[in-house]
C-alpha cells in the first residue's frame, strides 16, 4: 500500500490498465484548473445559448473549478468509452421520412448508470492500494466541463461543433470523471484542432453552431427534442426532418469519424424494439407501452408528452399518407394541450402535401395533352 502511495507515476500506469480492464477505451490525468474554461462558459451563458438549460447556469463557474465541487480534489481522471454501435443504419433511417430517427448514443442501454458504476468500480480498485483515497464518480451528471478536463487530460480536442474528437475514436464516445485526491503525473494536453474544415457548421440542419466552437442550444435538435419541455418553435419544426430523440448530423459529416471504431459494449447496441421502427408504429405507443419499452434507456428521461410531441412534428414532416392523417386526428382529441398544437400542425402540414398531390396530376395531364397536340418530342 505505502509503495503505490509514493510512486504516483506507477500507480498511474496501472490505473490505465484497470481501466482498460473494465472496459474503458482510454483514461487521461488532469489538473483542476480550466481559467480559460471560465471566460467562454460565462460568455456563452450571457449570450444565452443554454436556452432553458437553467442548470448550466445554476452553478456559476463551479462546473469550472473541480476542487471547489468536491473539496480536495487534486486530479480527474478522465476516461472515454465508445458507443458507435453495430449496424448503426445512417442512411438507411435518414433516408427513409417515414422511419423513426433516434440518435445513435440512445439506441442502448443509459449509459449513465453504466460508466458511473465502472468508475465507481475504479476508484475501489485504487482504493485497495491507497489509504484513505477520496473520489467521486461523474458522468453527465454534475456541473463540471467534462470537454475541456478532457482535452486537459490528452483525450482529445474540441472540435468546432463543440464535441470532443480524437484521431482514432472520433466524437463517437462517452466521457467520464473520477475526481480524486492524489497527486499523479498529470498528462499532455491534447494539440489536436480542425483545421480549415467547417463540414459540421455547413450541415447542421437548423444552424446551431453560429461561430467555430460555439453552439446556440436554442436551434439544436438534440435541445429541441430533449432539452426544451414547451413548443418547439414552429419555424425549426419543418427542420427537424424524421428525428424525434437527437441529432448526429454533425458527427456524421466530420471526417474525424471515418474510421471510428464500433463500441464492444454489449449494453451499447441497438436494442430490439429500435430496429427500423416506423413513426406510425411509435406513435401508436400508449404511455405504458412507452415507459416499458424505455425501460433503461436515456430516451425515457424526456416523457411520454415530449416523445408524442416529436413524433407528431416527424410525421407532419413526412409524405403524404391517409393513414398518418387519420393517426394524427384519432390522437388530437387525448392529446394534451402542448402535444394537441404540434399534432394540428402537423396534420396542416400533411393536408398541404395532399393538395400539392392533387394539382400536380392534372398539371401533369395537361402538359401531356399539349405535347400530343403539338406534335412535340415527350422529353420536351
């Protein structure tokens, strides 16, 4: 016990190890001080990006200061776990308007029980060797700025949409932070940076990231389909397209993602009920149906009201179908007031397209008349 407590250097090396053992795909050592960290938090929450996010600002600039959120604390060990599960189905869902699109880090298990209980697990191991070792586990689940603690850490850097990006994993991972109370080698801050590309802020659907590395909450999917609890504004709904729970546009044009690797972790992969799910069929869920099959899942944090709410926008959004109209009219009657706006939305929307349907068929005809008439070629 006493040899690990004086050579920090080994003890770092072997808790690298133990967390490759349970599971984590690399750990970094940082300090606890992001200064420069301060200056763009507060300056991003004045512009107010964080849209109704008040936790981000609840806490002031402690999610900034480590040691002031647990009192003691010297370095956090910062660790990654990949998620990109197999047959992830891209553009097979995107493609198709009439398929449920549901970000790829929901397709599994909640992964924030998952990576706080390994870190958990990774602080007794330590634990066993150290005498009076004190830490804490986070993950997602505290004010603290887990991206720049990363780069701190030599995970990564951050990239203009404002995730993480490693050369060898992408942004296709979760983060997590065990703060602890021993002083070990701290590594190498990550020099990683974009460069000249801005393929992330020239497809993002709704023009969320408004400047390189900074992101207006308020316009992103992920905000709008998980984060805000009212209306989504009327003027994104249109872009919002088929996805009903997060975006991955951003992630699925950055380069840095070509040769992601896929996640090992068996809580990871897409679970059965997510495989190629209609939005009529989603729809269709009552409230106890959806709370069992969220069971476990990040999705169900949003509710069952926001879950129909997205949907009704998705299939507003999709091509014409009688049957969508009569979904939509059969659930307005005993669909709460919020839910009630987004489905008459969303049937206007539909009832538009069967009109558009219906004058171009005779627009059709008639210009099939004329070239008969005309005597004119048919590709004229």
């Amino acid at each position: 016990m006493a040899y690990y407590a004086m050579n920090y250097a080994e003890l770092a090396l072997q808790i690298k190890l133990w967390a490759k053992q349970l599971g984590f795909a690399e750990l970094g050592i940082a300090g606890v001080q992001l200064a420069d960290a301060e200056h763009q938090l507060q300056k991003w929450l004045d512009a107010g990006y964080h849209g109704e996010m008040d936790y981000m600002a609840s806490h002031g600039m402690l999610r900034a200061r480590p040691a002031e959120l647990v009192p003691g604390t010297l370095r956090v060990l910062s660790v990654r776990m990949d998620y990109l599960p197999e047959g992830a189905g891209f553009a097979t869902n995107l493609a198709d308007p009439t398929q449920a699109y549901i970000s790829r880090y929901a397709l599994g298990r909640d992964y924030h029980k998952l990576i706080r209980n390994r870190l958990k697990q990774l602080g007794e191991r330590i634990n066993q060797h150290v005498a009076q070792l004190g830490y804490r586990p986070f993950t997602d689940s505290a004010p603290i700025l887990e991206r720049p603690l990363a780069q701190q850490a030599g995970l990564g850097w951050v990239g203009k949409h404002s995730l993480l990006l490693n050369h060898e994993a992408g942004s296709w991972f979760f983060l997590g932070e065990l703060l602890i109370n021993l002083p070990l080698p701290i590594d190498t801050p990550h020099q990683g940076d974009c460069g000249s590309c801005v393929a992330c802020i020239t497809s993002c659907p709704t023009g969320a990231i408004v400047a390189p590395y900074v992101v207006d909450a308020r316009r992103c999917i992920s905000y709008l389909t998980i984060e805000l609890k009212g209306a989504i504004p009327e003027q994104f709904r249109p872009l919002l397209g088929n996805r009903i729970y997060g975006c991955d546009d951003c992630q699925l044009v950055c380069p840095e993602n070509r040769d992601a690797p896929l996640s090992i972790e068996g809580d990871f992969q897409r679970r059965p009920q997510w495989q190629s799910q209609s939005l009529l069929s989603l729809f269709s869920w009552q409230e106890h149906e959806f709370l069992r099959y969220t069971e476990g899942s990040a999705i169900r944090r949003i509710g069952y009201e926001r879950w129909q709410r997205n949907i009704a926008v998705a299939l507003g959004n999709a091509p014409y179908d009688a049957e969508i109209e009569q979904a939509l009219a059969a659930r307005l009657s005993s669909a709460s007031e919020m839910v009630a706006e987004h489905i008459k939305w969303a049937l206007m929307q539909q009832k538009r397209k069967s009109w558009q349907a219906e004058s171009i068929l005779p627009r059709a005809t008639e210009r099939l008349v004329r070239i008969i008439q005309k005597g004119l070629p048919r590709d004229a």
